[in-house]
C-alpha cells in the first residue's frame, strides 16, 4: 500500500475479492497468475503485469512517479 494508490483484489465469485471476474474474462484475457501485480492507470488502461518476483522494480518504477513507500 501506498499513498496515491488503490489496491484491489480480482478473484472469482465465492472467493473474498473486492473485483469478480464472474465469465472469467480477465482471467482468460491477461492471465495473471496468484501473486501478480497489475498495475492500472487512471486512465483504465492496463500499465503492467509484474510477477511476485520483480516486485522490487515496480517499486522503483513507482517511486521514480513519487509514489515510493512510506
């Protein structure tokens, strides 16, 4: 979490997420596997998939937009 950011969860239906993908079309579209980060811009439009592993370079990408950890 962070300032600047909202942090949402995709799942299905029955699962505890803020976001349900009920036909699963995001799913079958992006294919984000448990873990990964899917960055949206404000505009809606799909910035990034990144993978539990490059964690620590969507930090850097995001702090380089002032939106670094508190």
């Amino acid at each position: 979490p962070r300032r600047g950011l909202r942090i949402h969860t995709i799942g299905r239906t029955g699962d505890r997420a803020e976001l349900v993908d009920e036909c699963g079309d995001f799913l079958g579209t992006y294919a984000p596997q448990v873990g990964d980060l899917i960055l949206v811009r404000p505009d809606g439009y799909l910035a990034a998939i990144v993978s539990a592993a490059h964690r620590s370079e969507l930090d850097r990408f995001l702090g380089r937009w002032g939106l670094a950890r508190p």
